[in-house]
C-alpha cells in the first residue's frame, strides 16, 4: 500500500479515512438510494472542528478555499435540487466534499462525477434496449455515488502529485 495512503501526517493521514467514507456513501447510495445523513452531516462537523482547532480542513484546505468550495457547491448542485433532477443528499454530500476538500477537489469531484453519470446514462441507453434493462424504480442514477468516486478519484490524484493541470 502507498505510504502517502496510510502515513500519520497531516492532510495524508486522514486519505484512508476519507477514501473509506467515500466508498460507504457510493455503496448505501447505490443499494439504498440514498445518502446517510449521519455520514454527511458527521464529515461536515468533523471538517469544521478541524477548522476550529488547526486552521484547516483535514485535507489541508483553508477556511477561505472551504467556504468558497460551499458556496460553489451550492452553485452547482441546487439548480438541479430545484428542479427535482437531484436530491437533497446529492447536495448535502457535495457540501460536505467541499468542507473536507475546498475548491479543487470539489470541482474535480463534481466534473467527474457528471462525466461518470452521463457515461452510465448513455451505456444505458445504448445497451438497455439490445440487452433488455429496464430502470426497475423509474428514478434517477444514483448521482451520491458518483461523486462520491469523483471525490476518491479527486484525493488519490492530489495525494500521489496527480493531474498537475488539475490539482
């Protein structure tokens, strides 16, 4: 395993942990259609106590880049909230990101996760009638999931030197 995953340091101690809740959210999303609270909200209280006590956010984010990460977040996620393209979770996750990571990863984690949905929408429709899938809910992707990969594929980019013209 990479020592940059799992080293005690700050920001790099804390990947393995974010990684982990990442992968959590992706899967209760995925199997339950929706995203926890506690785990979104619990993220988010943690990001800000870590403020409050060492100046940034566990991934090295100061207080401005998170407060701009939020107001971005709500930038790109509440026109689709409104319009009952998204749901409530999918933004709360996305602040959540953004209190944890701060403007770059939110807006990497964001970027990848429309890319991965509109790539699973389109296999969908090209391959739904061929194969015979059909939506068994008639509700949306589960767009929680993918940004919570956006938000993994986000921190191990950043953490092992990554997409330098990103990050």
């Amino acid at each position: 395993m990479p020592s940059w995953l799992v080293s005690s340091g700050s920001p790099q101690g804390w990947v393995m942990g974010a990684l982990l809740w990442a992968f959590a959210l992706g899967y209760w999303d995925v199997f339950h259609r929706r995203v926890p609270n506690l785990l979104v909200f619990g993220a988010a209280a943690l990001s800000l106590v870590s403020l409050a006590v060492t100046g940034s956010s566990p991934l090295g984010a100061g207080g401005w880049s998170m407060l701009g990460a939020s107001g971005l977040a709500l930038l790109l996620t509440l026109p689709g909230y409104l319009t009952n393209k998204l749901g409530a979770g999918d933004v709360k996750l996305l602040l959540a990101v953004a209190l944890f990571g701060g403007v770059t990863v939110t807006l990497i984690t964001f970027v990848i996760g429309a890319l991965v949905t509109v790539g699973v929408a389109g296999a969908f429709l090209m391959l739904g009638g061929r194969y015979g899938l059909q939506s068994a809910t008639g509700k949306y992707l589960p767009f929680g999931a993918a940004l919570a990969l956006g938000f993994g594929v986000a921190l191990v980019c950043k953490q092992a030197g990554g997409l330098p013209w990103l990050l």
